[in-house]
C-alpha cells in the first residue's frame, strides 16, 4: 500500500506540472490577438477494486469489496476554448474582427500557384490584415486572404486592370468598407465599386481542428471537422481586432491552487517515502 500512495502521489505531481504549463502559456499569450485558451482533461491511471479476504472460509469463496483505489490521475488531452474574445477596437480599415463563430480562410504565401487544399491553406481568426505591393489582402505572415470563390483578395480601383500602377491604388483609410458579412466595397464616388467577399467559415465538430502556431488552426490529419462556409451566424467588425480569451485573473487562482496541490503532494511523497524507509529497516532488523 506504501508504493501504491508513493505512486498515485507521484502521477498528481506529474499531472499538476501538465496542467501548469498549460496555464502558463495562457497567460503568456493574454495579448496575443484572437488567441484561445487552452484546457487540460485529465483520467485517472487505473481505477483497482479492493477486496477483504480476512473472512474467507475457503479459497474459493469470493472476497468482500471494500470500494475502489485510483493509482492517481494523468493528463487524457488538452482541447482549445473557441469562445468569444474581448473586440478591441483599433481604428484601422483594413483590421477586421469576427464576433460570433467562424474562421478567415487564408493560404500560404509560398504556395500561392497551388491549387487551394487542404495542405496549403489554415485559418485564423487573427484579423490584422495590409495590402502587398500589388494590393493583395494579406495578414501579418504575408499570407493571402481568400474570398468565397476561394481567390486572392485585390482591393483596387479596377480590378480587370492587371497593372500595380499608383493610379489603380485605393486610399483604405478612406474609400474603403467592409460590411458585416464580409462584402468589400470602394465608397470614393469616382470609382465607388463593389469588390470581393471575405469567405467566413466554420467547423462541425471543432474537437477536430488543431492549433499550428501564431493564432491559426488546421484540421487535425486523418480526421473529418465538417468545414463549412458561412453566410450567417456572424459579424464583421472593421477597424478592430479580436482579443485574446483569456481571463488573467481565473488562471492566476488556477496557479495557485495547482501550487498548493503540488505542495501536498509533495508532502504525501516524502511521508510515504519516510515510511517506506522505515518498513525497509525493521525488515533489516527483523532478518
């Protein structure tokens, strides 16, 4: 029984050092745009049946349960918490924020000549988006946002002239809105047009869509998400950004009631490990 406490003890500890770095990255990244939080689950390691056989009449007759020990818990997963983050708003035409569900759907710069799949597209709900030299809507890594016929976004005067001249240019801080479901419109009455819409979409089952770093998400492999585009549920709001989702206050009480886990178990190590010591030299003495 000395080893079986030592045990449970030791897989709490490991389990509590899981669930601190995952609320340590939570708060690292509480200023990180359109960031989401991360939960931790957690199974215990065996759940073991415990018997009474002090009473047993014969070897065969069945023992007595006394209830059930667990060996302790270990981490089962960590799983992403896609609720709504504070707007932040920034002022900017060309930031743009999502509120409600659904991800901006973005493909890789270095493999803009590809067909648009799975490999070489992600999405994001990191809405700090600029214009390139040839006036492709872009996010901060230079990748490209696409609309919903799955093209690149080219906000200019005309769009059927192929040439990046300073004449096709349009002034985004002023001739340019975004409407709530993601339609691009040129509002300078001299060439006032309607452009691209933002493609919006969403998941059916989010438990299958993983993170890959900077605020964006992939399916995982081999699974199924049900990706789906959207045309309601959702709002766009230009000139603001979406915050992080995490309360800086909740992970700080998680830290220290992890702390003082840790610290009880840590004792429960050492008490068991001092028993433990103490049955090995009466063992000694006694042979």
């Amino acid at each position: 029984m000395i080893t079986r406490g030592l045990e449970s003890a030791t897989n709490g500890m490991k389990a509590l050092i899981d669930y601190q770095d995952v609320v340590a990255n939570n708060i690292a990244n509480v200023n990180t745009t359109s960031f989401k939080r991360t939960n931790i689950a957690f199974k215990n390691v065996m759940d073991m049946v415990i018997a009474d056989k002090s009473d047993m009449k014969s070897p065969s007759a069945p023992a007595r349960e006394m209830g059930i020990l667990s060996a302790g818990p270990m981490t089962d997963r960590t799983y992403l918490d896609f609720s709504q983050g504070t707007l932040i708003q920034t002022g900017k035409s060309l930031d743009i924020a999502i509120e409600g569900s659904g991800f901006f759907k973005i493909k890789e710069q270095s493999k803009i000549n590809e067909p648009t799949n799975e490999t070489n597209t992600y999405y994001s709900r990191n809405g700090s988006f600029h214009l390139t030299e040839d006036y492709y809507l872009v996010n901060n890594l230079g990748d490209y946002v696409l609309d919903d016929q799955n093209r690149r976004i080219r906000i200019v005067r005309d769009p059927e002239d192929p040439e990046n001249n300073i004449d096709n240019r349009v002034d985004v801080n002023k001739d340019i809105t975004i409407s709530q479901n993601g339609i691009i419109n040129v509002t300078n009455p001299d060439y006032q047009r309607t452009l691209q819409t933002i493609q919006i979409v969403d998941f059916d089952n989010l438990e299958n869509v993983g993170p890959i770093g900077d605020s964006r998400y992939r399916v995982l492999e081999g699974r199924d998400a049900g990706m789906y585009r959207k045309t309601r549920g959702f709002t766009l709001n230009q000139g603001a950004l979406e915050g992080a989702n995490v309360n800086t206050v909740h992970e700080m009480i998680h830290t220290i009631s992890i702390s003082r886990a840790y610290e009880t178990l840590a004792t429960m190590v050492r008490t068991q490990g001092e028993s433990l010591s103490t049955a090995i030299e009466l063992g000694k003495i006694k042979g």
